[in-house]
C-alpha cells in the first residue's frame, strides 16, 4: 500500500455440518452439536486455511455450540489462532415458531411461496414463537448467561444484518484498516447478513446467496480503499471461497434445496 500497510484481510466460516442439518430441521436458536460429517468439514476449513499462511489478529464466534465446536476445531489445527472471542451478535437468525420443525413438514403445510418468503426474504420474518418454547430456550444456560436482546420471538434477515453490522463495525473494520486480519465463524444466515453488508448487496442478491457449511470465504480490504457508509468495501465483491470450484458445487447443492 501507499502508506505502508497491508491489506486487511477477513475469512468468513460457517460452522460444519450440524446434527440438525443433517436432520432438515429449522435450527436458528436451538443450541445443537456438530454431526461427525461437520467435524471432518471444520479440520478441512482449518488446512485450507492453514495454506493461507495468514495471521489473524482476532477470532470471533458465535455462541451457539456448532460455531463454538467448529472454532474448536481451528484452534487445535492453527496453532497460531488468537483466544476464540465469542459474540451472540453472530449467533444465527431466529426462526420463531419454525425452530425445530422440519422444512419438509413447514413446506408441505405453507406451500412453496410462503415457505421460501419465510425462509429466503429479507424482511419477512417468521411466525413468532409462543410462550412455551420461548420460556424454554430462556431457561437454558446459554439464554440465561446472554443478554436479553440475544433472544427474541422471531427475526427477519434485515434484523440480523442490523446486530451483525454492529459487530462488523465496532470490532472488524477497524482492523482491517490497520491491514489487520479477523477469522469469524457464524452460520447460514447470520454470515449471509454479513455479506450482505460488506457486499451492499440487494434484496435479490441476499435472497439468491447461499454459504455453504465448512467453507471458508476470503475477503481481502485496502486501508486506504474505497468505503460505504463507513466501511471499507472489499476488494472482491462476494470474495472468493479458499475451495472455490467445491464451495461452488457445495452453494449449488444448497441451492436446490431451498437455501440456507
């Protein structure tokens, strides 16, 4: 760079195949562990990553235990890895009262058109979640350790590209602009959200992209490049996967069906 710094760098993960994945459930909230398939998915993260060679500076994570288990997984295989700092406002989309139903169940009662504006729009939240089980996940460990905003009846996208922007902003884009380098390992939807706000994506974009799990995506930043509303705009739009023709065929896959 002009001023001497380098390239701020920032590799986005979502966490590995989970055992609710592997089941076709909502997951959002529900606190669930990795399947052995997402295990072997985050020890294949770590070596693309480890051929990187790059340094980060910070590791954020999620809370929820498949993103905490998958950064788990990188901090053993990359020995040189930050402490793993751990933000709810990474934790995945709330999908209120779809959370723990099957999206074959939720697709045959709906219909197509409003399962995919439930799953796929940015502003469409789903139903909210009643009484019982929201008492219930208040109740859990995790809940009761987190502050309240972290637990809420039901979110759009538009709501978790609001607290994952805010985390965006106050903890990644200023180390970028000193040609820092940040590891963050999220899902579906909140990394989606993440895209969408360092991308600016549009609505149609939003709803079209898809991560799939276990794959990193490289984001590279000037620190004297170009912004938008405060932040630096990435080199790349979209980025570019460290697996790009898996990743690629993995987004497919995902993509048929229905999405993240």
């Amino acid at each position: 760079m002009a001023d001497g710094r380098h390239l701020g760098r920032a590799v986005l993960v979502r966490h590995g195949e989970s055992v609710a994945n592997a089941a076709g459930l909502f997951t959002g909230v529900l606190d669930v562990p990795l399947s052995d398939r997402g295990r072997r998915e985050a020890h294949r993260a770590a070596e693309l990553i480890a051929a990187t060679s790059i340094v980060f500076d910070l590791a954020l994570c999620s809370e929820l235990t498949r993103a905490r288990q998958t950064a788990e997984v990188l901090a053993v295989d990359l020995p040189l890895l930050p402490p793993v700092q751990h933000d709810w406002r990474l934790d995945e989309r709330n999908y209120g009262a779809l959370t723990n139903r099957t999206k074959a169940d939720v697709l045959a009662e709906q219909g197509e058109a409003q399962f995919l504006a439930w799953r796929r729009s940015v502003h469409v939240p789903p139903p909210p979640m009643g009484d019982a089980l929201y008492d219930e996940l208040a109740a859990t460990p995790l809940c009761r350790r987190l502050p309240p905003a972290a637990l809420v009846r039901t979110e759009s996208l538009a709501d978790v590209m609001v607290r994952v922007g805010a985390l965006w902003r106050e903890r990644v884009d200023p180390l970028l602009r000193d040609g820092g380098a940040v590891l963050v390992v999220g899902h579906g939807n909140s990394l989606r959200a993440l895209c969408a706000v360092v991308d600016g994506l549009t609505d149609p974009e939003i709803q079209d992209l898809g991560l799939p799990t276990g794959h990193p995506l490289l984001y590279e930043f000037s620190p004297t490049g170009a912004e938008r509303d405060g932040l630096l705009v990435p080199l790349a739009r979209g980025g570019s996967y460290l697996d790009e023709p898996r990743a690629r065929a993995a987004a497919e896959a995902l993509a048929r069906e229905g999405g993240t």
